[in-house]
C-alpha cells in the first residue's frame, strides 16, 4: 500500500510510556481526553491540551511550562523532586512538608537528600532545561575511564582523558557525544572568573587613566595608595586570572607551536613585570623615563586590560561550543531511555534501553518513541517519520514493515523484533555524522594563531636585538636604555589590535544580522556565506509549510463543496490524524457547522465510516472502496491521479455506497519562496533540493518552483552526501534545513541555515537561523556577510600594519637620525589607539546598506 494513502486508526494514544484514556494539560493542569487532536509531541513525549490557546502556548515556550508543570506536579505529590520518579500521593513510600506542602518520594533516600537541600532540587526543578530524570537534578556523570578527548579546532588532537590542545590551547572534549546533560560547570567558573576580573580592571583601568583623561590629581599619601591599590589590583588579574594563559603559553612551546596564548603570556607578563619592578625599585630607571614627579611609568593596566579582555573572548567561545554539544544531545534525547521487553514466556517488562540487544521483541504503545531499528511483527499503525525523511505526513507500518528508533508511534499498538541497537541504530549514526562534521569544520582559525608560528619569533628576536644593539652602542645607562627598548617592543606588539580584529567585527555584524531576522552563530558562518555559490534546500518545512493543509474538494454531483467537507470533518473530529486535523481545521476555517457522527467504525489500513444526519458515510483510500463494492469511473480516477500528480494525498468520500468527492491535502508552499529562490538565482546561486519526501511529491514541488535538480527519497545520510559531492565538485554549499534529518547536512555544509521554527536540532547544528522561517532572509544574509569580511580584512590591515611601523620605532630605529625613543609608555598610547581604530572601523557594519 503506497505510504502516503490516508488509512486512519481509532486514535487512543496515551503520553510516554502507558495508554491511558486521559493526560494532563501541562500548562494549566486541566485533565484532557487522550483522543483530543491537540497535542505535541516534544522530545518523544505527546503532550495534550484542554484548548488551542494552551497547546500555542506550549509551542511558544515548551520548556518553560515543563517546568512550571514539574512544580505543580511536585507540589500535588506526584513527582519525586529528586530523581523525578511519579509516585502515588495517596500512598507514598515516603514523604515530607516543605513549605506548607506536603512533598512524595519514591523513596527514604530521595526524602533524605531533599531534606537535606530542599531548594536545589525545587529550583532544578523549576529550571527550564531540568527533565523528569536523575540527570535533570544531579550533576552529570564523568566520562568513563579510557575516554578519547579530542580538539574542536583541531580534530586530529587525540589523547585518553581530558586535557588541552597543545597546538592552540582550547580545553578537549570527549570523541564520542554523550546523552548525559552538561551542567555547564566549566561555564559558570568562567562566567565568575570573567565578571570578577572586570570587577578588579575598571578601578585599575580609572586609576591609571583618571590623570590623562579627567585631570586626576592625587595628594600625598592618596596618591601612594591609588599606586598601591592599582599594582595590587592588577596583580591579581594577571597572576590569578590570566594564569591559564601563561600555562597554555608554556605548553605552546613544548612542542613548538606558538599560538595567540603565547603573545598573550609574554606581551601580559612583560608590560606586568616591567611594572613591577619599575613600582616597587624605581631607582633601577634612568632620569629621562621618571615624570615631573620623579616616577617611572607603570603600565599596569595594559596587562590587567589584555587578560580581561582575552577572557572574554575565551568566555564566548566556551558557550559556543556548550551551543554545539547541545545539538548531539538533542538528537540522544530523541531515543526513549526505557523499552518494553516481551519474554519467551509472554511477560513484559520496560528494560533500560542499553539492556535491549539484537533480536529482543519489543512492543509499543501509541505515543511512545520507537526504541531502537526492527521490523514489525503484529499489529499496524501509522508512525511519525519526520525525524528521518522530513516528511509531514504519518506512514502506514505493519506486518514485515521496518520502524527506525526516534521515530514516533501514533496510532496502534504494534510488537516489533529488534534488528539494530547502540551504535548500529539510525539515530546513532546520524549522531556520529552530525559529531564528525562539526569535528571535520573547525570553527574560524584566529588570524593570530595563523601567524603567530613566525610573529611571535620575530617579535622576540625584535626585542633581543633592540636590547643587544642598545646595550652595546646606546647611551649611558646602557643596560636600562637596552631593558626600556626591549619592553617598549613587547608592549607596541602586544596582540590586543589583532586579538579586537575578527572579534569586534563578528560583534557587530551579528547585532546588525539579528535586527533583520537572521542570526549567526560563530565567525566561520559569516567568512563563509559570502563564498556560497550552491543553495541546498530540504522541502518539507523550508520551501513548504511543513503541515498538512486542505487543498481541494471535488465534488461529483450529489452534494456540494461545503456539503462534503462537512461530512468528511464529522467524521474525522475524534481523530488526531495529522490529515484528519488539516480536514477539521479547514471546516473550522470556513465557519462550518460539523455534526456529530454515529456508529463510527476505525477500519485500520482504510480508513474511517459511520453515520451523519442519517447518511451512510465512509472516508478513507482505495482499498477501502474495493471493499465497500464501490466502482470509481474514469473520470474520476482521471482527476484522482491528477491530483496526485501535484503531490497531494487523496481521500475519497462515499455516501450511501456511492462515491460522492475528493478531498485532496497536501503541504503547501511558503508565500515567500518563488521570489526568495529568484533573488537568490539573480546573485548566481545554483539551487539544489533534497527530500526524504517520495520522488513525485518532491518532483512536484520542485517544478513549480522552478528547480531542475532533485535528489529524493533521500535519508538523512545521503542529504549529507549530496553536500560533500557538491563541495568535492569546487562548490561553497549552504544547506537550508528545518528537521531532525536535515541536521548532518547543516553541519557538514559550508554554512547551516535553519528554519526559525525548525526542530531544535536543527536549530543547534547550523551556524545561521533564519528567524522567520523565510528563505528571502538567505539573500540579505550574504551581503551582510560580504560587508562583515571586507571589515575584518579591513582591521587585520591595520592591525598588522601597526606592528609593522611600530616595533621598529620602538626597537630604536629612528633614534640614530632624530634622537626619537619610543618610551613603554608611548607603546601602551600607541597600542590603546590602535584598538580604537579597530574598533571604529568595525562600528562601521551598524550603517552598512543592504537589500
């Protein structure tokens, strides 16, 4: 039977893991009737609604009600707040009173913990991304021993065991993504230690600048103590903030692979104890480097500025790769962490999923998540595979039929033998592709790191050979006149100008990208979107709606469009049918009043029957009509595949024995496509698309968009492939993508662009969203990114070029024809203005015409 034929079940599907007739509403807590057609399914779990106004409001903010659910849940006695087992509040194995409610426990260890901390687990509870599992409320598990760590920058880093890069610093992550939630306990020590340093800079940063911006002038003994509290002050910064700058500087040497860490430590450590020396033994200085008050120049904020900042970028960077993480485990969380195990004896029992091995029979209820990859062998029902195909539309399994895990059962019951399981499932090997392309597509190398392999040599060799030249022919003091040109080189090469570059522009272009609805998630999308000659676009829910819709009604004589459609929607009321919804919304739609119907009758694999107004009426395929002795005359079968030549499913509708309409639904196109993809050919980009949809519906759609090249019936491996021929044939390929299948290929594209009401995975594997869900955004987005390149290259110049006029001068080299020395102090202004050039030049973006 061609997958795509309407064939309904009665629809009793029940939430998670039981069959029960009713759910609770999670935002308002109302019991709702499990046959209701609103529900969502969210991270394989159905979800029902006493109304619209709730399931929108669930769909607006999904987590955030789960959470407020969690604590009303918590509250009523039905949920463990420990480890988020349900538990009877009539009879609870263990309980206490907290806050005038009395809380249940699965067990006297739970009770015991809670008491003990009764406000961390309410507040995981209450957290948004707190789940009803021991991972929502417990730190994660560590890694197991013997685990591979690798680099994200640079994947052929691998060593057992965490640890940090020694080609460019970065902390490693484990090879393998795991499901245990990350509690992003390296991010908040980071946040900590960022928010503490900016703290400790801003009064460094005052004291010393207050003189030369605000005429400051401190009398004795304040001015002593502003001196005291400045050294002290950014003596922490550097020693206890930027300690791990000067670990990963040392480790960039052994072996030798000098990195933006190495400038870092050595441009921070010298202005610092150059400082330090010049503070606390300032007789060791020549007359011609003290002030009119007989001080030498401390440049102690240049070093607590340089940490700060370098934290920061180290802070941003962190969350970015937590962002990318989040999108593996998304895809790990679609697989159910329990199975319903059949014995050779008959019992069943719910086993942990990594209990279930080859040949296990399994059977699952309607609404729950198919666990692992098998074929069917009792039962039918109608299975939600747009996780893997993107389709819209359920598929009809029975008998002999293959289900995929993480897919969702909808509406029957069926008993399953277990072909595939771990690492061999479907789900797992979209993982290791979404994983490994991620790994394969470093993100944007830092310019400094490129160059600092011959930078940081030839900015040591500058400072050991101004300090040689003036100690051996400079003026007396030799030696402090040979120390002060050294320092001066250091500090006028400090990588702070470079190190602002990419960043600040990448700032920039961002904000301006998100007020025009598109977001950019790291740096390397936005290098890269301007390059993209090749466009390659799902279907279902990038170029069409991705739901279902009503599209035609034909009638043939006996009763009238609206007539039909009231018949049709009468009987398709109780079912939550994703074609039995599209037909009941559009009679909702048109203010049509549907009957109830009586004596209805499920006829799986065909479809639906009863009686309305007193009529005999059956909705449902062909195989239904066959056995109903029902004969479809030629023209009607001429206007039947016709219809289905422009991709819709068709039902036929029978009154009293006699077929009297069509009824055709399809997913309809987007009202911005066709002149999306236009303005994106008038830039010269090649459109490309690849569905898991059947090849008639994807032809279908393609055609009347104008797109000549098609791959479909494609799996979310293959959609992959398709972008790694195109990349191997010389082409920048963008993919655009909104589902679970899509999300290998966004993350081995070029650039990733997701739909902004795609499925979070899809969301978290691609560098580029686009907030409205409108292809039209993509053709902004590049002249965006054009602008955004020709910026940094722009501050790259002139970060460069500033080294380059500025170490020599501060080496000395102007001092034999016009007795001009760079003091560290004129190298601390010069680096200080080279930053605000940089920073002036990428403010630019904010203004930058765009179509």
């Amino acid at each position: 039977m061609n997958s795509h034929e309407h064939a309904h079940g009665h629809e009793h599907v029940a939430q998670a893991a039981s069959a029960r007739e009713h759910a609770v509403d999670p935002v308002c807590g109302m019991q709702v009737a499990t046959t209701s057609h609103r529900h969502v399914d969210h991270h394989g779990v159905r979800h029902w609604f006493c109304s619209d106004g709730c399931q929108r409001k669930f769909i607006a903010a999904p987590e955030a009600v789960l959470a407020k659910d969690r604590l009303r849940e918590i509250e009523a006695g039905r949920l463990d707040p420990v480890c988020g087992m349900t538990t009877d509040p009539g009879h609870p194995r263990s309980s206490a009173e907290h806050a005038g409610k009395r809380i249940a426990f699965c067990c006297d260890g739970c009770r015991a913990q809670f008491i003990a901390d009764p406000e961390r687990y309410l507040d995981k509870a209450a957290s948004p991304h707190a789940g009803h599992s021991h991972d929502a409320v417990r730190a994660p598990a560590p890694a197991p021993a013997g685990t591979i760590y690798t680099c994200p920058m640079h994947p052929e880093v691998r060593q057992v065991g965490p640890g940090h890069c020694p080609k460019c610093g970065m902390a490693l992550e484990p090879l393998l993504p795991s499901a245990e939630a990350d509690d992003g306990g390296e991010l908040r020590d980071l946040t900590r230690r960022f928010w503490t340093l900016v703290a400790l800079t801003i009064p460094v940063f005052l004291l010393a600048m207050g003189p030369h911006l605000f005429g400051w002038h401190f009398a004795l003994p304040w001015g002593s103590m502003a001196g005291w509290i400045e050294a002290i002050l950014a003596s922490v910064v550097v020693l206890w903030g930027g300690a791990s700058f000067f670990a990963r500087g040392w480790r960039s040497l052994k072996p030798w692979s000098p990195n933006m860490y190495t400038l870092i430590a050595l441009g921070t450590g010298v202005a610092w104890l150059y400082s330090a020396v010049a503070f606390l033994l300032p007789g060791l200085f020549p007359p011609g480097f003290r002030d009119a008050h007989g001080s030498v120049g401390v440049y102690f904020e240049s070093a607590a500025v340089i940490v700060t900042l370098v934290t920061l970028g180290d802070w941003l960077e962190l969350r970015a790769r937590r962002r990318t993480g989040s999108a593996l485990r998304a895809l790990l969380d679609l697989a159910p962490k329990t199975a319903r195990r059949i014995a050779a004896d008959g019992s069943e029992s719910d086993v942990p999923l990594d209990a279930v091995g080859e040949g296990d029979i399994l059977r699952v209820h309607p609404g729950e998540t198919v666990p692992v990859d098998g074929v069917v062998t009792e039962g039918a029902s109608h299975v939600d595979e747009s996780m893997l195909t993107g389709e819209s539309l359920p598929v009809a399994k029975g008998g002999g039929d293959t289900v995929t895990g993480g897919t969702v059962n909808q509406d029957g019951a069926f008993v399953m033998r277990a072909e595939k399981v771990g690492e061999a499932t479907m789900l797992a090997r979209i993982v290791a592709l979404v994983a490994q392309a991620q790994r394969s597509k470093a993100p944007l190398q830092r310019v400094a790191d490129r160059v600092a392999a011959w930078f940081v040599p030839a900015v040591v060799a500058a400072a050991v050979l101004a300090f040689a030249v003036w100690a051996v022919v400079g003026p007396e003091p030799k030696a402090a006149h040979a120390l002060i040109a050294a320092v001066s080189v250091l500090i006028i090469a400090c990588p702070c100008a470079l190190g602002l570059a990419t960043p600040i522009s990448i700032m920039v272009a961002s904000g301006r990208g998100a007020h025009m609805g598109v977001l950019f998630r790291d740096a390397a999308a936005i290098e890269a979107l301007r390059d993209v000659d090749v466009l390659l676009v799902d279907k279902t829910g990038t170029l069409t709606e991705g739901k279902p819709a009503l599209t035609a009604v034909e009638t043939f004589g006996a009763i009238d469009e609206a007539q039909a459609l009231i018949l049709a929607a009468a009987l398709e009321r109780s079912s939550g049918h994703p074609l039995a919804r599209a037909i009941v919304t559009a009679a909702e739609a048109r203010g049509l009043a549907v009957p109830a119907a009586q004596d209805f009758k499920s006829l799986t694999g065909r479809g639906v029957s009863g009686r309305v107004d007193g009529r005999v009426v059956a909705l449902g395929n062909a195989k239904l009509l066959d056995e109903s002795g029902i004969r479809i005359n030629d023209a009607q079968r001429s206007r039947t595949d016709a219809l289905r030549g422009e991709g819709a499913t068709v039902m036929f509708l029978a009154i009293d024995g006699s077929l009297a309409a069509l009824l055709a639904v399809a997913d309809p196109i987007k009202p911005g496509t066709p002149a999306a993809l236009a303005a994106l050919r008038n830039q010269g980009v090649r459109i490309v698309m690849a569905s898991g949809d059947h090849r008639v519906t994807a032809e279908t759609v393609a055609r009347r968009l104008g797109i000549d090249e098609v791959h479909a019936e494609v799996s979310p491996a293959d959609k992959a492939g398709v972008v790694g021929a195109l990349q191997r044939e010389g082409h920048t390929v963008a993919m655009a993508g909104d589902g679970i299948n899509d999300a290998p290929a966004l993350a081995a594209a070029d650039v990733g662009i997701a739909m902004g009401a795609g499925s979070d995975v899809a969301l978290e594997s691609a560098p580029v969203t686009l907030v409205h869900g409108d292809l039209a955004g993509t053709a902004r987005a590049r002249a965006l990114s054009r602008a955004a390149v020709r910026n940094i290259h722009q501050n790259l110049f002139w970060a460069f070029a500033y080294n380059a006029v500025g170490v020599p001068i501060a080496a000395g080299v102007l001092y034999p024809a016009f007795g001009i020395v760079l003091s560290p102090m004129i190298a601390a202004l010069a680096m200080s203005l080279s930053s605000v050039s940089v920073v002036s030049n990428a403010l630019r973006l904010r203004s930058v015409r765009l179509p």
